[in-house]
C-alpha cells in the first residue's frame, strides 16, 4: 500500500474516536512511560495521540523540552508550564518565550541532556517504523543517536507495514493503550497466538475435529513439560489431544505396537512421539515406522525428502514455525547470506533446505567448524540451534543482522520459582544492541513450534479425510 493511501485509511480510523476516547487512550499510554530526567515531547495534533496530557503530567516531575520551528531552523525550548505553549505555524503548539537551547539534541547543556524523544505518529509498524509526516524539520531531530526515541500510538494504529522512505524514523519503544511494543524483538509468542486463533476459528467451522496422539516414554521432566504445552494447546484450538504414557524401561515392541496401531486408526489424524527416547529404542527406526501421512513432526524420511526438492509435505515444526516467524515480520530472504549453527536433522538441516527452497545463500556451521566467527560475521540472518548458553556474544554478529535463537537450555537458578530459568544459545542483551531483529528466550521460537504442530496436525485431519474419501 502506497504511504498517502495508508495515512489516509488511519486518518479516516482515528477520526472515528471520540475526544474522550482519544484523553482515556493517551492516559493509558502515558502510565508506560519510562522514567527519564530530561525529556523532549513532539506535540502532537487531534487525532494522534494527546500529548498535552502527557506534558502536563511530565512538568509536575521532570524537564520537559518542546521543539519549535524558526528561520528554517529547529530548536527545543525548555517550558515550566503548560500556557507556555501557543499554537505555532504547523497548528502545533509551540513554545512561545523561545529560550534555545539547541538545534541539536546532543548539544543541549550537559546538566540538561535530553535522555529521551517522546514521538506521537499518525501510525507505526511493528519493526517500529513511524508513518511520519513528511521529511520535515522535526524528523531531523530524530537522527541523533544515544538518545531513546519512543513512539506513541494507539493499537488501531499499529499498522502490518509502513512503506519507508527517507525520513520515517525508527523507534526504540512503541508505547499504545494496550502494550509496549520492542520493534527489535521478534515475538514469536504474540504470532503464535494469532495463528492459534485463526487455527481455531477454521477447526469451528469442522464436522469431525482433528485428533493429536502424543505418545511419552518414560519421565524425563523437559518433555513432561513440552507434552504439557502441546496438549494445553491442542484444547486452546479445539483439537482433540489423546495422550499415551509408557514406562522409561518400555520394550521396543511395544512401543512400535502401539505406533502401528495408532497408524491404523481412523479417528487419530497425527501422530507425535516426544523425543529424546530411552538409549535402549532406536528413536530412527521409531519415527519410520509412523505413517508419513500422519507425521506431525515432519521427521520421517519421507517427508524429508519432500522438503529437500521442495514438494509439500509435512514440514517439521521448529524449521516450519522460524520460516514463518520471518514471514509474519515482513524478513526478506531471498538472496540474504544466511548462516546456520547447528546442523540436527530435526532444526539445522531442515532450516538450511528451507532457506534454500527460498532463494538464500546459505552456510551451515556445526561443532568442526574452524573459526565460527569468521562465519557467524558474515550473516546478513544468523540462526542458532546448538544448545550451548552464551555461545554467541556480541562480537560474533554482524552489525543489523537479523539473529533467531532456537536454542532452548535451562539454568538452575535456585532464586527462581520453578528452580531455574531458560535462555537461549545467544548472548541477547547484548548482541540486541547490535542486530536489527532478534528472538527472545522464552517467547520466540518455542510457541511457533507448538502453533506449527496444531497447524500440521489440521493438515492431517485435512489429508486423512480427503483419503479416506477416495478409498470409499
Ligand atoms: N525452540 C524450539 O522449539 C526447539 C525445538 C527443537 C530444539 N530446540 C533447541 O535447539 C537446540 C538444538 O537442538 P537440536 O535438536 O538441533 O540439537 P542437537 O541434535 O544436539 O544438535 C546440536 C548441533 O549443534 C552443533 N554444535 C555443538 N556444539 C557446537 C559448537 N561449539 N559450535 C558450533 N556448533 C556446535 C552440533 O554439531 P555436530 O553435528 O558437529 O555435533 C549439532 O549439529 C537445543 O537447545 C534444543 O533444546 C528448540
């Protein structure tokens, strides 16, 4: 959509809201604000978002600068009240005794250093690009560094994309009524949630719902939990989840007994056996032996090799659910220098054919790798399955690089409630002020895995009846 036709769609939106609408949302918005010292506010117009409740509220406690036009010149104003301010030439309200401090934000006084920029906009995209209104003087100000640039919006003006041009600005934080908005992190958890939702709106409109077999062996507590999550979402979407437990010392028998049998019946669509299994089951043979038209996870030879020449079939969950992750958020990867660590059958592997299938130029790292660095560096999209904390630090990461961690290890951590914590395999507070993008641990890959398995086990359900149709 073109910016004119996009601004227009949100004007006409936000026309909608009442004034009162317009005071309760900004007040929302206005509890979330950061603490801050020195803050400099970009008034806003009807419509956007009040600031003049923020200014307000700001000059009880803090400084607050406003900017204001003058010869072809930007400057800020420091103001102690609010009746300072008159409406200037933009119908902005501006300072009216003009005490310049700067035309440069970096260069105000250093008692008085402007720590933060408060930006209302007709519109922000999720990568936190603002539908700004035009390449004006006021976007200049925004070009300065080492200052935390903060947007405001309300959520009908969240928008999926922002076309952008020169001079729409990216911002360090969104802040709406309903949330705050970290344009670097790609939340893994809020698409899952969508796609859970959509999941289950298609399942209502089903005769017969689809049925998930989740077979466990053994007590290992990491898959206790990951059978737990899947069933709690199984019942979030409307699938119906069936569950079989089977002791740690199990025979390879009777495990491959009950695949077979799970294989023959027509109610169960899916069929998942939580790995790693026991040391005494030989976990290849277990997965070949699941029917590849029920194989939810994507790991049977089969549909393995449909990945690899790109032919439909059942795409493993984690490689499914990072391709999509990169989708949601508009990445592009066609002709992007892709690097992979990690090289799994189940994560590495199937994501590097993925890229592939798409047109990256891609490289796959793995524990023989000579100088990882050297690698990781050249990464326009880096992606870690390894399972190995802090294995990537800021140093290994090329500058706007977009990074995903699928590593998921858990540290015991006794001040913590359940005993210990989870991270990933990336050093994420610091390789973030480096990357453009990045998924967080917990809460990015982990849930698209689970919304990718509800969705394969749909297309099950999907396939299983379409076949049984035919052999009627
Ligand atoms: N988020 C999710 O939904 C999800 C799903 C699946 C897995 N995971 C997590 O992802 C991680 C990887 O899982 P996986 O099943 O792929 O693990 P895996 O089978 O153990 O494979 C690990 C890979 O990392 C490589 N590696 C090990 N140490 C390395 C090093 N120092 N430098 C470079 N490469 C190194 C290994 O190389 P070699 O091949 O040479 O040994 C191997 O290819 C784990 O933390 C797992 O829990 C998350």
């Amino acid at each position: 959509m073109m910016k004119t036709e996009l601004r227009k769609e949100i004007k006409e939106k936000l026309e909608q809201l009442s004034s009162a609408e317009i005071i309760e949302k900004s007040k929302k918005i206005i509890e979330k604000i950061p603490d801050t010292k020195n803050v400099c506010v970009y008034v806003s117009k009807k419509g956007e978002v009040c600031t003049h409740c923020l200014i307000k509220n700001l000059l009880k406690k803090i400084n607050v600068f406003v900017p204001y036009v003058e010869k072809g010149n930007m400057f800020i104003s420091k103001i102690k009240d609010f009746s300072e301010l008159k409406e200037g030439m933009f119908g902005i309200l501006e300072p009216v005794n003009r005490i310049p401090y700067c035309n440069k934000v970096n260069e105000v006084n250093d008692g008085d250093k402007i720590d933060m920029i408060v930006v209302p906009g007709i519109a922000f995209d999720k990568k936190g690009n603002r539908l700004g209104k035009g390449g004006g003087y006021y976007d200049k100000f925004l070009q300065y560094k080492n200052v935390l640039k903060i947007g405001l919006a309300f959520e009908e003006q969240i928008v999926d994309n922002v076309p952008v041009e020169e001079h729409d600005i990216k911002m360090d934080l969104i802040i709406t009524d309903k949330r705050i908005i970290d344009p670097k992190i790609l939340n893994g958890q809020e698409v899952a949630t969508k796609i859970k939702q959509e999941l289950s709106e298609k399942i209502k409109g089903l005769e017969k719902k689809p049925c998930l077999a989740v077979v466990l062996v053994g007590e290992k507590p990491a898959s206790k939990i990951y059978v737990k999550m899947k069933e709690k979402a199984c019942q979030e979407v409307g699938i119906v989840s069936k569950k079989y437990l089977l002791s740690e010392n199990v025979e390879e028998e009777e495990l491959v007994k009950l695949i077979k049998e799970l294989n023959e019946d027509t109610e169960v669509n899916g069929i998942l056996v939580q790995l790693p299994l026991p040391k005494h089951i030989n976990e290849q043979k277990i997965i070949e032996m699941i029917d590849f038209k029920k194989d939810v996870d994507g790991f049977h030879p089969i549909n393995v090799g449909k990945v690899s020449i790109g032919r439909e079939g059942f795409i493993s969950c984690t490689p499914k659910g990072v391709m999509r992750l990169l989708k949601e958020y508009k990445v592009e990867i066609t002709g992007k220098k892709v690097v992979i660590v990690g090289r799994s059958n189940i994560v590495g592997k199937p994501i590097a054919l993925l890229l592939l299938n798409e047109g990256a130029t891609v490289t796959i790292c793995h524990s023989k790798t000579k100088n990882l660095k050297e690698e990781t560096l050249g990464a326009e999209i880096l992606i870690v399955a390894v399972g190995k904390p802090n294995l990537i630090t800021a140093e290994m990461v090329k500058e706007g690089a977009i990074v995903i961690d699928v590593g998921i290890n858990r540290i015991e951590d006794f001040t913590q409630e359940k005993g210990y914590y989870v991270c990933g395999d990336v050093d994420f507070e610091n390789v973030k002020k480096k990357v453009s993008l990045i998924t967080p641990v917990p809460r990015g890959v982990g849930p698209m895995t689970i919304a990718m398995l509800m969705e394969n086990t749909i297309k099950a359900n999907e396939i299983n009846n379409s076949n049984q149709v035919k052999e009627r």
